[in-house]
C-alpha cells in the first residue's frame, strides 16, 4: 500500500514535513519556515512567515 506524504489538503503555500519522518530523522533546533499553526511539533524554535525567519539569527546544532 502505498503512503500519502502530501501534508498540504487544504490547498495553501504551507507543506509540513510528516512526523514519522521528523521522528525518523531526529531532533531539529530551529525551523525557520514553520507554520503558524502546528499541528505537530516540528523543532524546538519556530520562526514563521510572521517573523521573517531569514532575516532572524539562526542558533542551533549544524552538521
């Protein structure tokens, strides 16, 4: 049976990565294009479109 990962049913600019897949590839420190509503958690920091994530400071684990 085929998985479905297409997270954007209500036909907006929003794309949610799943949480299995989120699970699978383990803890993130920030995500800097996260939804305003999350309907699950994606990062331990959230910049949304609201904050202009890139033109804030990005802190956090890399590599």
């Amino acid at each position: 049976m085929a998985k479905n990962f297409n997270s954007n049913t209500t036909n907006n600019d929003e794309w949610l990565t799943p949480p299995e897949i989120l699970r699978a590839l383990g803890p993130f420190d920030l995500d800097l294009a996260a939804p305003i509503v999350r309907p699950w958690g994606m990062a331990a920091r959230h910049y949304t479109k609201e904050d202009d994530g890139m033109a804030q400071p990005w802190e956090g684990a890399s590599g």
